[in-house]
C-alpha cells in the first residue's frame, strides 16, 4: 500500500475554473505540466480531479484510467491520488465504482458522503478496498466525521498504521479561511484514541500556509494547491500553483 506523500499537490479541485485563477490547470495534459513544475519544488504525490469538456467535475472511470496512463508515461513512479468526491452529482455507488474501477491503487474518499448509504455497505467497500490493496485517505470535515470512522471502519483497519486521514480545515468557516488552531481537535481525538495513522492536512485561505506548517510540527504531511487557496500567507495572490508550493517549503524548512 503506497504511504502518503509528505507534499501531496491539490492542484485544481472541483469547482474552481480559469475565472478564477489563469493558471488553473484544467485539462489532464495542464494538470500534468503543472505538477512537473511541483515536483521540481518537492512535491511527492498528486492529488486528481478531472473535469468534463465543459469543465465541470468528473468522476468518471475510463476518464480516469486515460489520465492515469498518461501520468504513468510521463512520471514513472508518481504516486496519483484520484478524487472520489461528490460535489453533490454523484450518489455513493457511483463513488464506491470509480474507487474500485479506474486503475488507481490510491483513492481520496469521504466517510461523510459515503455513509449517505447503509453503514455496513460502506464498512464492505472499504474492506474490499483493503482486500484490493487500495490506500483510502479518509477526508474528515470535523471530529465528528471522525467518530463516524471508528464506528464504520473494522478494528483491524481502523488501527493499521496505514491508515490514511486527511484533516480539512477551515472548509466551512466564513470565506472559507482557516487557522492553525483548527488542527488541534483532530490531534485531541488521535490521543484519545490512541491512534497513529498516516495523516495529513489540508486548509483554505491565507491560513493554508501556517496551518500545514503545525502540521509538520505535528508530524504530519501535507496537501497544497489552487485547490484550497491561491493566496500566500500574507494575502497576495500566488502566480501559480508551484509558488504555493515553493512557500510552503520555505516555511517548512524555517519552522522544523
């Protein structure tokens, strides 16, 4: 099961469009030179969302076995995350498919939106996942979501140090800006649980930066790019997603 990258790109999202920043790369073959230029920096892993011809969010299996054929040419080796998120166009089954059918080994998922469907139905798929030999990164909105995972998820899984979690933070503040603070429940809930997962953090806004900093400091890794914010710590807008990446570095090497 491939472990999580210590700087995993989230270079576009689902909604984002070029009307809202340039340099959002759209296409498979943008998305690919963009994360070249990351790599370069230090990234170590990307995070996919595909789009359709009109741009909007895909979650579609061929869609995705294309791209990461063409990721698998170019990058030898570059551990590829695919998306399974909703966006509320897709039910559960549909995800539960795209996970299972689109030739990746590693799959971003959250325990919220799967469990729209019957508990034990969502415990089997990600059974089915561990079976596969599939690396799932839980996407955990809040403490709650947590909880939600250890009564889903079977023993065995919930306390492999495989586990993979990403905590978001700041998704539903207002404006959707974070603070570094915002981690602190998530590592309240890790020592109450006793759990040592593979862990990372994602953050909207200005506070991207400083928030995936506290998560080194934690040890944990991180997840960056336009996805989350396209602006730097003190508010200006980043040319494109490889100086997101080359602020984060900088400040990571400063603080640790």
């Amino acid at each position: 099961m491939t472990p999580l990258p210590k700087i995993m790109l989230a270079p576009n999202g689902a909604r984002l469009t070029k009307a809202d920043h340039p340099a959002l790369p759209m296409t498979a073959a943008e998305i690919l030179a963009t994360t070249q230029a990351c790599q370069a920096l230090g990234v170590d892993g990307l995070h996919l969302h595909l789009r359709d011809q009109d741009g909007k969010h895909l979650l579609d299996a061929a869609a995705y076995a294309d791209a990461l054929t063409l990721f698998r040419a170019e990058m030898p080796g570059f551990p590829v995350q695919i998306t399974t998120e909703a966006v509320g166009m897709y039910d559960p089954a549909h995800q539960r498919h795209i996970a299972l059918n689109s030739g990746a080994d590693m799959v971003s998922a959250s325990i919220r939106e799967l469990c729209r469907d019957d508990h034990d139905v969502t415990r089997a798929f990600y059974n089915d996942c561990h079976k596969r030999g599939f690396a799932v990164q839980h996407i955990l909105y809040d403490v709650e979501d947590a909880e939600l995972l250890t009564h889903v998820l079977e023993e065995k899984l919930l306390t492999a140090p495989e586990l993979q979690l990403i905590f978001v933070l700041g998704r539903y503040a207002v404006g959707q800006k974070s603070d570094p603070k915002e981690l602190d429940p998530f590592l309240d809930w890790l020592k109450q649980t006793g759990l040592s997962p593979d862990w990372a953090v994602c953050a909207f806004g200005p506070g991207e930066t400083p928030a995936l900093v506290r998560a080194v400091q934690a040890g944990g890794k991180c997840r960056i790019g336009f996805e989350n914010s396209r602006q730097h710590a003190d508010g200006s807008v980043a040319t494109d997603n490889a100086e997101r990446v080359a602020e984060l570095v900088k400040a990571c090497s400063e603080a640790v």
